[in-house]
C-alpha cells in the first residue's frame, strides 16, 4: 500500500479555458488592466498564492487581486459546471488505485475552495482520503503540503504524482518519489528532473 499525492491543475485536469474565462468575467470592471491569455494563466499553474497572480497579471495591485480572486470564485463555479475537465484516463486510474488498496490524496498549491469544486465538479470526491492544499495547512510551499500528509498517514511509502518543478522540488524536500505526468503543462527540463516520466495517467501503475 502507498499513499499517491497529487496535484491538480496539470496533473488530473486541464482547467485553463475555464479558468481564463473566469478571470476576464472578473476584471469586466477593470478597464486598467489587460486580461491574461489562456497562455498566460496556464504557465502561472503551480506557483503558490499571490505569485500566480504576479505572473498571469503583473500589473495588478494587491488591491486589484483581491477583488479578481472574490470574483473569480463565483465565475469560476459558473464555468465549470457540466464541465468534464479531467484528462483522459483520469478516472480509470482512481478507479484502479483505490481497488489496489492505496490511499489517494492531493497536494496542490490552490485554494480550499478550488479544491473542493474541483472534486466535486468532476465527481471524484469519492476516490480521496483527507485531500490537501497550500491553504489548508496555512502551509507556505508546496512542500508543506506533503509533511502534513506525512504526518497524517505515517511511515509508509509515498509517491508525489505532479507536472511541474514544483512538484519534484517539494518530493525532494520530504524525500519522496516523484511522477511527472509529460500530458500536463510542464517542459521537458522539468521532466528530466523526475524518478518517473508518465505519458499516459495508467502508467503509473508501473511503479506504484
């Protein structure tokens, strides 16, 4: 039995439409400001808080990025409703973890509330034990995340399953494996830094 960490955004979902439709609905009333592109937004993906506003926005306020995250909450649930936004083998994966006996959970530096539509949009709420994100472990990076897990489940084997640096630099930090999913919205330097290269989500159940 192993605990399987995962990020989200790049690793069991692509929600760079929904999430760039969500941010414009939110700077409507911000003439001030140019609104990000679909480009923009996803290469933010993975940074924590307010950096991945820094980057998909530079030049915004910290006052403008308050108003945007409120709003974007409410369009963002708008956006994604009805909307199947997991990559393709996903849920077959889930599926096939939990039927072998590991523990599946996450680790991503979103937001509670991200976190929670996420899985309960897609209806995979189901398939995760004690999911976890930067916010609720007041945690301050990715790898934060990971002790909490650690501290929960205890001594057991542990792989972090994610698209970006990111992710491989948090697994270093708690000393565990790392998977890079190659489908997510990483580079290939970044893949050369993981244990595992996965092209396809069923091909973690080689190493796993």
């Amino acid at each position: 039995m192993a605990v399987i960490l995962f990020d989200i955004d790049g690793t069991l979902i692509d929600s760079t439409t929904q999430m760039t439709e969500a941010i414009h609905l939110a700077m409507d009333d911000m003439p001030h400001l140019v609104k990000p592109s679909q480009e923009s937004v996803q290469s933010s993906y993975g940074l924590a808080g307010s950096a991945f506003w820094r980057q998909a926005i530079p030049d915004a306020s910290e006052e403008d990025i308050r108003s945007i995250r409120k709003k974007r909450h409410h369009h963002l649930e708008q956006t994604i409703a009805g909307q199947e936004i997991l990559f393709d083998g996903i849920r077959d994966l889930l599926e096939e973890l939990t039927k072998r006996g590991h523990i599946v959970s996450t680790a991503s530096n979103c937001g509670v509330h991200y976190l929670n539509l996420v899985l309960d949009s897609q209806s995979i709420r189901s398939y995760f034990t004690s999911p976890k994100c930067l916010e609720s472990v007041n945690g301050k990076q990715k790898a934060d995340i990971l002790a909490a897990q650690r501290e929960e489940f205890g001594d057991v084997a542990y792989v972090m399953v994610g698209d970006r640096s990111s992710d491989v630099e948090a697994a270093r930090i708690e000393n565990m494996p790392v998977a890079i999913c190659r489908f997510g919205f990483g580079t290939e330097e970044e893949w050369k830094t993981a244990d595992y290269q996965l092209d396809t989500p069923a091909d973690l159940l080689k190493y796993v």
